[in-house]
C-alpha cells in the first residue's frame, strides 16, 4: 500500500505562524510517505524545508501568494490511476466543481488535488464522457482565512492507493477536537 500526504494552504509566516500541534501530531505519527502533494501558498523556504522533510517524493505547485517558483500542475501516477495538482486560483468561483472537473478532463486525471479555498472537500463527479473523477481539496493545514469563504478550520488528507483502491482519510480540527472523514474510491 502507497501513503501519501495531502496538503496546502498554510501561509506561514503571513497569516499563520505554525501547525497546530494536533495537525503536526497526526503528520509526524503516520510517517513515512511515498510522496507529498502541496497545493501551494506554502509562502516560505521554512516551509518548503519541512515539507521536503516529509518524503523524498515531493509534489508542489504554485499558489496564487507564492513568491518560491513551482510548476502551475502537475500530473503524476500511483498505481496507473492519474493525479493532478493544480493550486485552484485557476477557476472561478474559487472552488468551482465545473471547472476543477473541465481541469481533471483537460489534465487527463482521476483524482484532482486543488487548494486555495482554504476548505476541506473530497468529492465524486462524473466527467463529459461518464469517466469517475474525485475532487480532493485538503484546506488549510493551518486554518487560515482566505479571499473567499474558509472553514477556518486546519485540515489535511492522507491518501493510501492499493491497487485500484483510493481510500482518503479527511482530518479538520474543530477547536481542540479532531474530527476524521473516511471515502474510498475504486478506479
């Protein structure tokens, strides 16, 4: 089984000025990772060092707020089921299903990672043509606002790929309390 980290979103030192502990508690416990997929606005080289500490296959794009250069996508495969990574400034509005799905088609992508919104949200659409697609957005990982409406809520996903099988672990603390969402795609 592949581990994989998912996350973005965490504007350190502007808006925020850590992880919170339980978010940095549930990272550190379920090391190692194959790989790391950040949506961007990481904002520091402090931040580009912690993440790169996390796996030796680091994936990262370009946020909208990032002065550090990074590819605007990025297409990769686990187990011949293909990812994208995009930050998500690129459709409007900020989140916008029709547009993240028109990116998964034109990337040729089963599963979309996308930021920017700052709110956590794993979804199923059916594309132009009946192929599946999920949408995986992790939020904040520190909970910060954004342009538009955020949870405020720091967030993270940890994906595992077995064979065909994509089961998503969604984490959003709520104050002091972790609350987890389970999916479970088959390609």
């Amino acid at each position: 089984m592949i581990k994989v980290l998912i996350t973005g979103d965490t504007h350190i030192p502007t808006r925020a000025r850590k992880i919170p502990k339980i978010i940095e508690e549930i990272i550190q416990s379920n090391k190692p990772y194959q790989a790391v997929f950040f949506t961007g606005d990481l904002i520091s080289e402090k931040v580009l060092r912690y993440v790169k500490s996390l796996s030796e296959k680091v994936f990262i794009v370009e946020g909208n707020m990032d002065y550090l250069s990074f590819p605007e996508k990025i297409t990769t495969k686990i187990n011949e089921i293909n990812i994208g990574l995009i930050h998500g400034h690129q459709v409007f509005p900020r989140g916008n299903i029709e547009g993240l799905t028109r990116i998964a088609e034109e990337m040729n992508v089963q599963i979309l990672i996308n930021g920017h919104t700052h709110y956590a949200k794993i979804v199923e659409v059916t594309g132009k043509h009946g192929s599946k697609i999920v949408l995986a957005n992790p939020g904040s990982l520190t909970g910060v606002w954004s342009g538009g409406f955020a949870s405020m809520r720091p967030s993270l996903i940890i994906g595992y790929f077995k064979n065909r099988e994509v089961f998503l672990e969604l984490y959003e603390l709520y104050g002091t309390k972790l609350e987890t969402k389970r999916y479970v795609f088959t390609f």
